[in-house]
C-alpha cells in the first residue's frame, strides 16, 4: 500500500478518534450522551465540546476532499514521492486541526486548515501534471 493510501487510511480512522474526545467533553458538559438524539443534543454543547463536535464534523468533511485527492493523483500516476509527501503533510495538518480547534486557537486553526487544504490542492495539481 502506498504512502497516500495509508494517509488515507488515517485520515477516515481519525474523525473517530475525535469523536472518542467528543463524547469525554458532552458528557463533562451535559452528564451523558443522548445515543437517541445525539444531534439534537449537541446543539446543546458550549465551549470545549461545541468546539470538539466542529472539530469532528470539520474532519469528515475534509476527508471526502482528502479522498478525491489521493484517487485523482493515483489514477494519473502523479510522482510518488510528491504525492507521498503532500498526503504525509495533510495528516500532520489535520491532527494538528483538532488540537487548535478544541484549545481554541481560531488562528492556529485556520492555519492547519489552510495547509491540509493547499496538500490535497498539491495533489490535484500532481494530477494535472503527470
């Protein structure tokens, strides 16, 4: 399996994680999770775990561009190497996402967000030019 697809691989199994992070805060927040309605509950979240449920959301959206990425590039037979080092570069950007977002650190954030995107960008236009 090649360096994108395990990145790839990460990048599906991590919303999980951060939703493991989520239901630690809604229940310090709220005393349970409401497995019912647990969507209706979270518009009741403030703060830490408010900002832990975005996080989580803001992760599965960002692997669907992910995913569109990595298969763009291997179907084009984009370089190895590059491909290998934008998708290594998405995934430290995307752990690092979380981790602003939850300690509140809007800049930060926006900074781990900008470079995950730019990766999967770099790998369209890996795409392009192969």
């Amino acid at each position: 399996m090649t360096t994108p697809f395990w990145c790839l691989l990460f990048a599906a199994v991590f919303p999980y994680v951060i939703t493991g992070l989520g239901v630690k805060y809604r229940i310090d927040q709220l005393g349970s999770v409401d497995k019912h309605h647990p969507r209706e509950q979270a518009k009741e979240l403030r703060d830490v775990a408010a900002r832990a449920d975005a996080a989580q959301q803001n992760a599965w959206e960002a692997l669907a561009v992910f995913t569109a990425a990595v298969t763009v590039a291997h179907l084009s037979s984009a370089d190895p190497d590059a491909s290998a080092t934008a998708s290594l570069v998405f995934v430290l950007a995307r752990i690092l996402h979380p981790i602003a977002y939850i300690a509140n650190q809007p800049t930060l954030r926006a900074l781990a967000f900008l470079t995950g995107l730019l990766s999967c960008l770099t790998l369209f236009g890996l795409a392009i030019g192969a």
